[in-house]
C-alpha cells in the first residue's frame, strides 16, 4: 500500500485500522478453516482408534485362538494320540483327543469346530467324529508357505497351522472355524459419524457393522479396487457415494493381511462448521466498524504532539497555520534530521575511541620498552587522563603454566593470553591501574595507588588471587603471576618488567598457579650456591652401569638438591647445563653423537629452559636425556659383548689342539682378561676353561667313534698332559673311560644287525 502522499495523521488512521482489522479477518478465517480442518481430523483419528481397538479385539481373539491350538498340538498326549494309526483299540485315545478338542470351542473366543488331520496316517478327528480320507477328500491345502494361515470361506474364517512348520509335508494340520457372526460382534458398536467393516486380502466382506450400507458402499464405488493397489500399512482415500463424498480410513493387518475400513460423510463433518463460519463473520463486522471509530479517535489524540514537534523542528509557529501537512509525512522529515545528527555523533564517537583504545596500548607498551621520555610520559598521561602521579605502583605479570592436560593446544595461546588480559581489566578497579596488554607469552599489568602505606601490596596479592580462581573458572587452566618490587617513578616501568618476568622463572622451584614476589625471593642474602657433584658422579656411574632404579632415584635427588638451594635463577640455569654436559659426555665417551637425543629441529637447551616446574625438569631429564642413554648404552654394550664372545669362541674352535688361555685369547682381541672373562660368562653361560673342556671333550668322542686313533694320541692332540688325565677327565664327564665308550659305541650297529 502506497502511502507517500499522505499525511502522518491519515497515516495514523489508515495503519491504525489496517493493523485491528487484518488479525480480525485472519483470525476469523483461519478459525473457520481450522475448525472445519480439525472437525474432520478428529472424526478420522477418532474413526482411526476405532479401527485399532476393532483390529486389537479380532487378532486378540485370533492369536488366542492360533496360541491355544498350537498348545495343544505340540502337548504330549495330543502329539502321541496323532501318531497313532487309525485302528480300534486305540479308541479310549481319539475319545480323550475329542473332549481336548471341545474345550478349545469356548464361547469367548467363538470357535464353531477344530479339527486334526493326520496326513501320514490318512485320517482327521473333530467335532463330527474321527473317519479316514484319501486324496479325493477334502483337507487343507499343504502349500500354505507359513506356519499358521488365516482363510475366509463362506460361513467365516478358518486357521490353518501345520507341524512341523513351514515343512511342505506336514505329519499333522490343525483347523479351527470362525463365523462371521462372531467376527461382527467384535467390531465396535456403530459410529454416528461412520461405518466400519473387514476385507480379507481379496477384498472379501468379512464383517460389518451395518451391512445394507456396507454392501451398497463397496458396491457403487471403486473402493475395493483402490484399497487393492494402495501398499501403505495405515492410510486414507476419498471416494464419491451418491451426492456426498466419504473419508475413508482404512488399516492393513500384519497378521492377516486384512483390511479393517471406515467411511464417514465429509458433508456431515463440515455441516456444524459452516454454522460457525456464519456466526464469525457478523462478528468480525461488528468489531470492524468498533476498530475505525476508536482508530480515528485514538489518532486525532496522538497525533497533537507529533504537530509540535514537527514545528519546532523546520522552525515553524505552533500557531501558524500548516496547510502542507496535509501533502507531507511529518515524522519522516523529523526522523530524517535526527538521523543525520545521530550518524555524525556516533562516527565521531567511534573514531575517538578507537584511537583512544589504541593510544592506550600503544602508550603502556612503550612504557615497558622503555621508548618514552619523563617529559613525554608526563604529556601523554595528562592527554589519556591517566593518573598523573601514583605514590607506589607495581607491574604484574601473568603467564599460562602449562596447556598439557588440558582441552587447548599450542595455536590457542594466543587467544587465552587475551581471554587472561580481558580478565585481569574486568577484576581490577579501573582506578588502579593502566590498559593491560599482552606482550610476548606473558599478560602486563601496571598497578598503582595513591597511598603510601605498604600494606597496599596485600590487595595486590588478592588481585592476583582473584585472577588465578577465575582463569582456573572460566578457561580451566592455571596462570603463575609474577610481582616486581614497589616502584614510584615511571621511568622504571622497564626495570619492573624485567623483575615480575624474573619472578615468574622461579616457578620451577615453587610449582604451578604460585604467586611470586621478587621481594620474596631476595628477602634474604643469598647463600653461595654449589653444585651437587657427588651425586652428579653416583648418576652418571648407575647410568653407566645401566642401572634404571639407581639412576631414577639419583636424578630426583639431583634436581631437587638444584632447587632446594637459594639460588639465582641464572646460576640455575647453569647448573642444568652443567648437569646436561656431563650425561652428554658418557655417550660421546662411547662414540655415540648427542645429536641422537634431540627430537625434531628444537634446540635441547632450548626445550630445557622453557620447563617451569621441578617436577617438569625430573620428567624432562627422565624422559629426553637418561632413558635414551641408558638404550644407548645397552645396545652399545650388548654389542660388544657379543663381539667378544664370539671371537673367544672362534679362536677356541680353530685352536683347540694348541695351548689356549684365557689371557692369550684376550691378547688376541685386545682386552683386559679379567674383563673378557666376565663377559664371556655372561654370554655363553660358562666360564673359558669349562667351554674349551666341554669343546675338546666333544671333539674327543668324536675321534673315537669315527677314527682308530690311539687315546694316548687323541690326549696328546687335546693337549693334555698325559694319557692319564685325558682318561680321568673323560670318565669324570661321561661316566665311562674312553675305551669303554669307543666299545659301547661301536656295539651298536652290530646289535641292530642281528636284531633285524
């Protein structure tokens, strides 16, 4: 709708009535629209739970009746009478088996006959007796592919279960009838609103409620051809009966594959609406016509200060005539005036600030650098009305410990460090202190207060507490913070930087979230550091023994006596380096390169002066330094002395018919003996003179046996003594002299010979 050329108060008017009347005519319409639309919703989901409570009462019933036959067709004495041949003198059996059979045809469940047909033996008992058949009687079908089937026939419906199931020649096939009498007393009694009725799945009548209106229904209509193409489980058709059109709500049976059906009139559902729909719209008028009375009364009223506010604005007599206002929208020339004034505020208000913002940081920043001058310092305090003097100020420092543990990683340093300094701004009175700002990996405060008690340090302290609970809070990671000394003039803001960073390196020996002071940490004289080389020694001799345990609990006690001691943190940092040569030394000793330890591109200096508590040492040394050595030196070890061994025992097998010693064989590969023999032990299991014993021991049986050399001879190419020794020796290992074992020895093929 157009309105441009229209006054504010015609304005008023015309969107005063356009807002009362459109709710008033959507409402209306949408009310007759949803009741007729919810009328007929309700009768079909009423005629729906019809259905369903039909369809739950008739397959109740029918799975009563299929649980109650299958029970007593897999009972023990209905399986035994049924296997037995049809002859008279089992007749007390198929006279029990009949009274079975009739207490299955209870009223409740309408059962008109049962019977059981035995298609081994050729015979069937029921209500009419017992009598054979043949294949020109008539029994159930054996094709049914199910194990228990429901059919329609012309007095009712019939189950049909066989056993064995789903066997194409069942031993036995139980029936049981139905009528269609018993079926219709089961249908809910008839709705006012519709008519339900039962196909089977060839859109047979199986039961109704009102059977002249049923078989006229699906008579004149294409209904059963419909339901017959439709797949859907539950669903809905319209169809055209007569004059009317009917809602029909229609549910397919899982069971059976029948179809239980209501049709209700739509004309009939939507008589009562029409009414309402009548009744809406005299409403509607008559509140229509109330609308524009109250619309032009109401405008009138709230139009007199708009023309006021009008005339002040272009600069008009509120007493002057204004025939243009009939031609103009007042409001929107207002409007437009106060629009351009708030732009102009606004653009400028967001410039200033900004700058401001960014003069803020930019100044505190050189503040730490130390980039400004006393005189410009004082220029700039007064032009960013910071305070001008402060009697005592500090510079806190904050710095994440650790992200280890934690849901962050390396990339959201950046971001909590700001998370951190927009905390630290919120906590601390803005009175107190200056901008803080990030700078490096560390959060920069500067606090100040005009009282000259000391005691201020207290709140500080708290500040800092305050800080860390909610880091810990919000972002679930701790922070250390690092105090400098009290300071007065703020050409030492630098200086004060360099002491809280300080502060914050002697988080190694006080541990994680901890508040330090450097005033603590000089408070007294410090004593003469010295460094720990008696236990530097005992590590290094476990590491080099390849002691794992010792050389754990040595490096725990090396760190510690590290930090227990007063120390600066620079003197500590060299004794780390210290500690750190020396346990490179053992490897090079072993002509093993330090360049083995270090992991990717980063300096090992460099990772060892970025740890920041004991226990972050202990796990670093630990973990990057002596559990890599000590592999190294196992190997290296474990190498050499497989080297030695195997040379021991090479010389041993192409010199044993010389004089070996154990002190010629260690000439040989150039080491000590006593330190070959150790080795030599370990590796093969027995010292050297039990293994060349055993070696010339082997090669001696072998002599006998495969050559005809004398045993003096035999003694004297094992080098021993005499013959004489050679036999006690042997008997001394083998139970038997060396004759007795050459006899033995060569018995034995001529024992087999005879035997065979």
């Amino acid at each position: 709708m157009k309105t441009r050329g229209l006054t504010y108060l015609n304005k008023l008017v015309l969107y005063g009535f356009v807002l009362g009347v459109v709710p008033l005519l959507a409402l209306g319409f949408f009310s007759y629209f949803r009741t007729s639309g919810t009328i007929q919703n309700y009768v079909e989901e009423g005629n729906l739970q019809i259905l369903k409570l039909s369809q739950s009462r008739i397959e109740q019933n029918l799975k009563t009746v299929e649980a109650s036959a299958t029970t007593m067709l897999h009972s023990p004495f209905v399986e035994s009478v049924l296997s037995l041949p049809l002859e008279g003198k089992y007749y007390n059996e198929f006279d029990q088996l009949t009274g079975t059979i009739r207490q299955l045809q209870v009223f409740e469940l309408g059962v008109s006959d049962i019977e059981f047909y035995n298609m081994h033996g050729k015979w069937q008992i029921g209500n009419k007796g017992i009598y054979p058949f043949n294949q020109d009687n008539s029994h159930p079908t054996l094709e049914i592919p199910q194990k228990t089937v429901w059919e329609s026939n012309k007095n009712g419906i019939r189950m049909i279960s066989k056993k064995p199931a789903y066997d194409p020649d069942p031993d036995v096939i139980i029936t049981a009838d139905i009528p269609f009498s018993h079926l219709r007393k089961l249908l809910l009694d008839t709705s006012p609103l519709g008519s339900v009725f039962m196909l089977d799945s060839e859109m047979k009548l199986l039961g109704y409620q009102d059977e002249s209106f049923t078989r006229s229904f699906l008579g004149e209509t294409e209904l059963a051809q419909e339901l017959k193409r439709l797949d859907a489980e539950v669903g809905k058709v319209n169809v055209h009966y007569g004059k009317q059109e009917y809602s029909v709500t229609f549910i397919r049976s899982s069971l059976t594959g029948w179809m239980y059906v209501s049709a209700v009139s739509i004309d009939m559902i939507t008589q009562e609406s029409k009414a309402i729909g009548r009744f809406t719209i005299w409403i509607c008028f008559i509140i229509i016509l109330l609308v524009l009375i109250f619309s032009v009364m109401g405008s009138n009223r709230f139009y007199s200060p708009i023309r006021k506010l009008y005339a002040t604005v272009i600069g008009q007599d509120t007493h002057q005539p204004t025939p243009h206002l009939k031609r103009e929208d007042e409001l929107q020339q207002i409007g437009k005036r106060f629009l351009s004034l708030l732009n102009r505020q606004q653009e400028m208000s967001g410039q200033i600030q900004g700058q401001v913002v960014q003069l803020n940081q930019f100044f505190v920043q050189k503040l730490f650098f130390g980039e400004v001058g006393p005189r410009e310092i004082k220029e700039k305090l007064l032009i960013l009305q910071f305070p001008q003097r402060w009697q005592r100020m500090y510079v806190m420092a904050i710095e994440i410990d650790t992200l280890e543990g934690s849901r962050y990683e390396e990339k959201d340093l950046d971001l909590l460090l700001f998370a951190v300094n927009n905390i630290a701004g919120e906590l601390a009175p803005q009175h107190t202190l200056l901008n803080p700002i990030v700078l490096h990996e560390s959060q920069l405060t500067i606090l100040g207060t005009d009282q000259t008690d000391p005691a201020w340090e207290e709140d500080v302290y708290q500040l800092a507490e305050e800080i860390q609970r909610a880091v810990r809070t919000y972002l679930n990671i701790s922070v250390s913070v690092g105090l400098s000394y009290a300071f007065e003039a703020w050409t030492k803001v630098p200086k004060a930087y360099k002491e809280a960073i300080d502060a914050l390196r002697y988080r190694v020996k006080l541990g994680h979230e901890t508040i330090i002071s450097i005033r603590d940490i000089f408070a007294d004289t410090p004593a003469e550091t010295s460094y720990p080389v008696k236990i530097s020694d005992e590590l290094r001799q476990a590491i080099n023994a390849s002691d794992l345990e010792q050389a754990t609990l040595l490096l725990h006690q090396m760190v510690r006596e590290l930090v227990v001691q007063p120390f600066h943190f620079h003197d500590y940092q060299f004794s780390l380096i210290r500690f750190l040569s020396e346990l490179g030394s053992l490897l090079q000793d072993q002509g093993i390169s330090i360049r083995t330890l270090m992991k990717d591109d980063e300096s090992i200096v460099e990772s060892l002066f970025k740890l920041r508590t004991t226990e972050e040492v202990e796990a670093w040394f630990k973990e990057v330094v002596v559990g890599p050595v000590l592999l190294l030196l196992e190997e290296r070890r474990s190498h050499q002395f497989r080297k030695i061994s195997e040379a021991v025992i090479q010389i041993i097998h192409e010199e044993y018919d010389s004089d070996l010693t154990l002190e010629l064989c260690a000439d040989r590969i150039e080491y000590h003996p006593h330190y070959v023999s150790k080795v030599f032990r370990q590796e093969a299991g027995v010292n050297f003179g039990d293994y060349l014993l055993q070696y010339r021991l082997t090669l001696a049986k072998k002599m006998l046996v495969e050559t005809n050399m004398k045993i003096s001879d035999i003694s004297e190419k094992l080098k021993y003594t005499n013959s004489t020794n050679f036999i006690r020796s042997f008997r001394k290992v083998e139970g038997e002299t060396p004759g007795q074992y050459r006899e033995r020895m060569q018995e034995v093929p001529t024992s087999g010979s005879l035997m065979k």
